[in-house]
C-alpha cells in the first residue's frame, strides 16, 4: 500500500475528529503520526508508542481469561450492533462513524508485550484477542502485528485464544499451528449473518460469510479446532428456526467444532447506531425492538429463555454442541476461555463487573446492563443523538 506521503499532522481539526486543541487523539500520549492511504478511502490510522500492551479485566470464576491485548482501538469491519464503539469516546471521539473511521494502531506492542511477557512476575495466566476490536481488521495486512503477537506468547507459554471475523487469520495458521504445539490455543470465527443482502447492510467492513466459512475450514485442514460465534442473534431477523437451521447447517460442513451464541444487547452508543440502521433499513421492526428493549441493554429474559429453546436442540442436532463432560474423568468440562455463559447462552454477568466506561478500559468485556432512551435518526454521519425513544 502507498503509505508514504501519507501523513497528516495533528494541526487539522477539520480533517481529523479528536485532533482539535482540547480534542482527546491530540492529547494521548504516544501518538506519532495519523496516516491515509488510497486502500482505506475515509479511513485515517493514528499510529501511537502504547506503554503497555497487557491489559488486565480482573479475576472471577465467570471470566475465562484474566487478561486481553488489543493492537487496535475502532475497526473498519463497521458492524453496527458492534459492543466496542462507546470505547471511542474515551479519545473524545464518537461512537458511529469515528469508530469506523478513526483507527488508532499500536505500532510498537509486540516490543512491549515481549518485555511484559518476559517479568518474572508474568504467571502464564490465558490471554485473550478480538475481545474488543478485531485484531485481524484490514489493518493487520499493512501492518503485520499479529505474528509477533502470536510469537511472543508462544515463546513465553502463554496460553491464548483469538476471535475474530478476519479472513487474514489463514495467513497466520501456519504459525498458530506451531504455537499450539507449545501452549493452549483456541480460534473462533464470528459469524453472525450469514444473509449476504443483511450482513451487507449491517457488517458492511466485513468478509462475507461464505469467505468465513472457508476460513474455518482452512483452520481445521490446519489441525486447529475452530469454534463460531453466532453473534448476535438479531431478533426478528436472524433468529427463526428456519434461517438459524440453514445457518448451522453451513457451520457444520465447514468444519466447526462448535457453536455459541447470544442475543443482540445495546449498550449506550451501540444502541443509538443501531436504531438508526434499523429506521433506514427495517422501520417495520422499531415497534418490536421498542417492546423487546425499552431504556435497557438486554432482550428480557423470556425472550433469551425461549431463543435457548429454539436454537440449543439445533446446535445439537448439528452435532456442534460444546461438549459437557472431563474425557476420562466424567466431571463437568473445564469452560473454555472462550466462554463464560449461562444456561441460555449469554454472557456470564458477574457481581462487581465493571460499568460500561471501565469495561471498555480494561478491553470491552461484558458491561453492565442499562442505557438511557435512545435515539432512531439523525442527519449526516456523526454518531445519533439521544432524541427519540427506539
């Protein structure tokens, strides 16, 4: 890519959101250049020096790993129901289009993570990837962290697990097949949509899902097990019988070793974004999505009971159901540190969690429930206001 020539400087509010004089990007320590380039047409990455490259979530029977690394903050994948946006508003940028658009990139995290790694005081505990933002974006084919990520965990027998709807994971199985000769490591494939005219609209940055499906099957030859996540189901779009079979289906022949789930949640900034896809795209539906969510974040119980009902017999008819017991020891099965689920699918909420700001701190898992009215249209390409209820 033409990268050279490319540089912005930080002197351009106009130009660049956040980079104004009080603006959060101008004020973050490490940030060295803000770069675009013809491949990434409205995309802008802010290359900055991180200090730390471990980002510690806390301890607790319900969280399956303890601690995450992200080597980007926003993604072009630009799903719209994405959990992550409210972390851009951290850099004083917005939750809509900046998120998509405003790509910060930690250029230097592979040198600092094998320092980090390398502590005697670093126990080994299992990391996670893709927690947040993907880590295997578009970005990742210009700038190539993900190998010494990959690297420096392997070396320092750190178990690992990546998730991700990236299709550039194939250039790295070789070297994940490697590393799982050494320590732990887990892959999954997110796959929500697997309607190509739905998942256009909705994952607009995305590989389409047949492009997914190869992806888990390229990592299977490999010798990998793979799982999808199927998330999140979208009520009353994704979530029939019919389109969750068919979806199954696909995720079986392309070699799955299993399958988990939840329903759409909207936290505060998500929520807004979404309600405006949903009044361009399916305004037919915002009654339902008014009744099903109202001021909060989670579908209603009922509503999540009755998704299990449909979708657990499915998954297992499929033979895509995780398994439940200790080979060779008939206890319950050691939760994989891609999962932290309840009985229906959902993520684990544990007492004390931290509120949505902290979460999206320590690298966007689970936040609590709980979001103002919020808005369904807005002019232009900034992040909705709060105006009227969903």
């Amino acid at each position: 890519m033409r990268w050279e020539g490319q540089t912005l400087t930080a002197e351009q509010p106009d130009v660049i959101p956040g980079l104004g004089q009080l603006g959060g990007l101008a004020r973050m320590s490490g940030l060295v250049r803000s770069v675009r380039t013809p491949e990434f047409d409205g995309v802008t990455f802010h290359e900055v020096i991180a200090k730390s490259a471990l980002n510690r979530v806390g301890s607790s029977p319900n969280l399956p790993f303890t601690w995450t690394i992200n080597p980007y903050r926003g993604c072009t994948h630009a799903c719209v129901y994405c959990f992550a946006r409210s972390t851009h508003r951290y850099l004083e940028l917005d939750a809509g289009r900046d998120f998509d658009t405003q790509v910060i990139v930690k250029t230097n995290i592979v040198d600092v993570l094998r320092r980090e790694l390398a502590k005697p005081s670093w126990r080994r505990e299992p990391v996670a990837l893709g927690t947040n933002t993907d880590p295997y974006q578009r970005a990742e084919g210009r700038y190539q962290l993900m190998p010494g990520i990959i690297e420096a965990l392997s070396d320092s027998g750190t178990p690992f697990s990546i998730l991700t709807k990236g299709t550039l994971l194939r250039r790295d199985l070789p070297l994940l097949a490697d590393a799982a000769r050494a320590v732990p490591v887990e892959l999954a494939i997110s796959i929500a949509i697997l309607d190509d005219e739905l998942q256009e609209t909705l994952e607009p940055g995305t590989p389409t899902a047949s492009a997914r499906l190869a992806t888990v099957t390229a990592a299977r030859e490999a010798g990998m097990g793979v799982a999808v996540f199927m998330m999140p189901v979208l009520p009353f779009l994704t979530d029939s019988r019919e389109h969750l079979d068919a979806a199954l289906a696909r995720i079986k022949a392309a070699g799955a070793t299993s399958v988990s789930y939840t329903a759409l949640h909207l936290r505060p900034g998500v929520k807004e974004w979404f309600a405006r896809w949903l009044n361009t795209h399916r305004p037919d539906l915002v009654p339902r999505y008014r009744a099903l969510y109202g001021d909060g974040a989670y579908a209603p119980a009922s509503y999540r009971k009755a998704l299990a009902a449909r979708i657990k017999p499915l998954i297992a008819a499929h033979g895509l159901a995780r398994a439940e017991l200790q080979p060779g020891t008939g206890g319950p099965a050691v939760r994989s540190r891609l999962e932290a689920r309840d009985e229906n699918g959902e993520w684990a909420r544990r007492r004390g969690a931290p509120a949505a700001a902290d979460a999206g701190k320590a690298g966007g898992v689970e936040a609590a429930p709980g979001v103002s009215a919020a808005a369904l249209t807005s002019a232009g390409d900034a992040e909705p206001t709060a105006a009227t209820l969903f």
